[in-house]
C-alpha cells in the first residue's frame, strides 16, 4: 500500500512542475488527499475492522465466490501464458494503433467554442458575432517607462497603433504606464487570432514602441493568456515527464529490487497513456463519434487536458501494477516458479482490479456526458484509458510480457545489489491468519 501510495503522490508531484499555479494547486491537494488515505487505512480502518470482529462478513452476497481465483480469469489469461510472444505481440500493436492518432495531436483553447451551441449564451453571442463582427477579446499592451510622456515614448505608441491598421483604444494609468487595447483578428481563439498575435509580439512592438530605449511592454489578454499557457505546458512537459517517469523507476527498483520490473512498468503505463491519447485525438480533434457523444468537433485538444491525463492515468496505472506484481513477487518469494505466480498471482487479484476499473470507468464516463468539451474530452480520456489498462494491459500484455521474461523480471544490476532487501513473502505470512 505504502508503494502504490508513494507512486501515485509522484505522479501528482510532477503537476507541480508545470509552472502554473492551477495544477500546482491540483498536485498538492492530490498528494494531501492520498496521505489522510493512507493513514485512515493504516489507523481508523483496522481500528474499525477489529470492533466489527465477525460481524464484518454480514451481509455477504450469497452468490459470491469465495475463491478468489476465478475460473473466468483462468481462461482469460490461458493465451498470455502459453501463447506469450503471439499475444504480447498483438497486443502492443492493438496499442499502437490506438495510440497512433496521437502522433498529430495539437492542443488549442477554444474559448467559448466549446460550450455546447444549444446553450442562450453561445446563440447570443453568434447573433452578436453575425450583427457587428468579431466578439474577441483584444490583446492588451502595456508600455511602462520613466516618463511615459517623452517624445520618443509617444512617437513609439503612435507608430504602433499606426500598424495595426484598426482602432485602438489608450488609457493612461497614474505610474507612467500605458495601456492600448489592439484588437486581433478572428474569435480571439481561432488560427486568426493566434496569428494576430505572433505578429504583434514578433513585429509589430519590436519594431515600434519596443525599440525606445528604457521602455518595458507586455501583452496580455485573453488570447494571449490562452496561448502563453499552452507554451507554458509544452515547455515544462519534459521536466514533469523526467521527474516522474525517474522518481517512479526509483521507487519500484528500492521496492521490487528489480530494474526489470521497474522498467516493464515505465513501458506498459506509457502504452496505457499513449492509447488514451490517441483515442482522444481520433474522437475530439478528428472528429469520429461526435454524434454519440454530442459534440462538434475544433479540431484540437484543450491544452491542461493532456498533462492532466497523464497525471491521473499514471498514477492509477502504477497503482495497479504495483498490487498486481507485489502478489507476484510474494509468491516467487515462497518457491513458485514465475510463470505459476504470475497466473495465480493475477487471477488472485484479477477480481480487485476490474471492480475498481469498473467503478472509476463509471465515474469517469460521467463527465463525457457533460457538456464543455474539455470535460467530455477529460471523461472519455480517463474511461478509456482505465478500461484499456485492466483489460489489454493487465491480463493480456503483463502477464505475457513477465512470463517471456521468465527469471530476467527479477534482475538487478550487481550496481544497486546493495539496496535493502525486503521480504515480501514473509510479510504476507505475517499477515495471513
């Protein structure tokens, strides 16, 4: 439990390294909510189980299995074990396809767009949009010098607005600062708009009031606090993906004492998140099934929803593996071969995992009958990608995956040989009445 804690609070810490305070504010209330979590499970729950004694098991369904070991699971993961490389094979490629998509996803904040079109606000503000054009917000430029009234100064700002060929509202502020409301061309959301305002940033200021001496300007607006948070995001992509992807590897390699396993569990998340991306892509910014789901399709993903996704399908992913493999890992620990453990030990836990996918598969599916398309295009990503991950992932392409492996899924470089050793099998004995 502690390790799949740890797992999931390392994949929300990478949110805190995105360089925005809403994710930021996201990842520590994760890892604050995992803590209490695990302390409620390592104080108030076996408090509560000790009180209740017997009485525990009332209410057992009466057609429920005491065996845990289900027959369905036995013929489920029949293929993985005596067909391994056929199935392994097939099933990365089933992920890859899937995954695919992804390979020409763009993110774009869409703004009012994707608010469903049956909404009063949004028929409104086409009416408006049609009646007196464009509705977007304009960029807003502020200039700030030591005297903002110097020739050279206003000589700058009127160059400026002299480029821009439309109207452009000033608005002088008390400390020597000047605002100039620039409209953009487009919705202020749209390929237009975003053009807009390359150009403004990348020509037009430079050229202009930029270039006076001891003069500071900004942009800002809604434009450009949509495309500076996307940047924002891609920029800090690589460095939430590194501290993740190595503080996890760390973690299982200290636990499992084993680089194979550690490194097995990096690959099958990767696929697991991949393929959710790649569906996601094919259903909101291709446009496939937009008719069941209700949407119409931008053409591009909301920009928070990919490091989100990747955020929470980690961690839960990880979650799984982790149970999964530290079942495994006990019964090689006691004297079973390792493709007997990695039968028993997920048909053992095959029950755990699918009700908890079922569950988070419904609650996620939710939020894809909402009606923003960031929510649906969130909702469908994690429903996806959880489903995948309990049925693909965890009884086709891990137990084929460790049963090719044979003895290597237990290899440790003589380099980290001197990590603790910890004995699982003895700890499970130590627990089992």
């Amino acid at each position: 439990m502690l390790v799949s804690a740890l797992t999931v609070m390392t994949a929300a810490g990478g949110l805190m390294l995105s360089g925005n305070s809403v994710f930021t504010s996201l990842g520590v209330g994760t890892i604050l909510v995992v803590l209490v979590a695990v302390l409620g499970s390592l104080t108030v729950l076996p408090a509560l189980l000790s009180k209740l004694g017997d009485r525990v098991e009332w209410g057992r369904l009466p057609f429920r299995r005491s065996n845990r070991e289900s027959p369905v699971w036995r013929a489920v993961l029949r293929p993985a074990t005596r067909y391994p490389k056929i199935t392994a094979i097939g099933a990365v490629a089933v992920l890859l396809a899937v995954a695919a998509p992804a390979l020409h996803m763009h993110t774009r904040d869409d703004g009012v767009a994707e608010a469903p079109p049956h909404l009063p606000v949004v028929q409104a503000y086409r009416q408006v949009t049609r009646a007196f054009g464009t509705t977007s917000a304009p960029a807003v430029v502020v200039v700030h010098a030591a005297n903002i009234d110097a020739q050279q100064v206003r000589s700058g700002i009127d160059a400026l607005r002299r480029e821009v060929h439309r109207p452009v509202k000033v608005v002088r502020h008390a400390d020597n600062t000047v605002e100039l409301d620039v409209p953009l061309a487009g919705d202020g959301a749209d390929e237009a708009s975003v053009r807009a305002l390359h150009t403004l940033r990348s020509q037009i200021i430079p050229t202009t009031v930029g270039a006076v001496p001891g003069v500071s300007v900004a942009v800002t607006g809604e434009t450009a606090g949509s495309v500076d948070f996307a940047s924002t995001i891609d920029h800090h992509m690589p460095l939430i993906l590194g501290f993740v992807l190595l503080l996890t590897v760390g973690l299982l390699l200290l636990f499992f004492r084993s680089l194979t396993v550690a490194l097995t569990a990096i690959a099958l998340n990767a696929l697991s998140v991949g393929a959710a991306y790649g569906a996601m892509t094919w259903v909101f910014q291709d446009g496939h099934g937009h008719g069941l789901l209700g949407f119409h399709s931008s053409g591009a993903i909301v920009p928070w929803v990919p490091l989100f996704l990747f955020a929470v399908l980690f961690g839960l992913s990880m979650d799984y593996h982790v149970f999964i493999v530290s079942r495994i890992r006990e019964l090689v620990d006691r004297g079973y071969s390792t493709r007997d453990a990695v039968e028993h030990g997920i048909r053992s836990t095959a029950s755990t995992v699918t009700s908890a996918a079922l569950v988070m598969v419904g609650v996620f599916a939710v939020f894809a009958t909402l009606g923003l398309l960031s929510l649906k295009q969130m909702g469908f990503g994690l429903a996806v990608s959880v489903l995948i991950d309990a049925t693909v992932i965890r009884a086709l392409l891990l137990p084929a995956a460790m049963t090719l492996l044979g003895e290597r899924n237990w290899w440790l470089p003589r380099v980290f040989r001197h990590l603790p050793q910890l004995d699982l099998a003895a700890e499970s004995a130590r627990m089992t009445p």
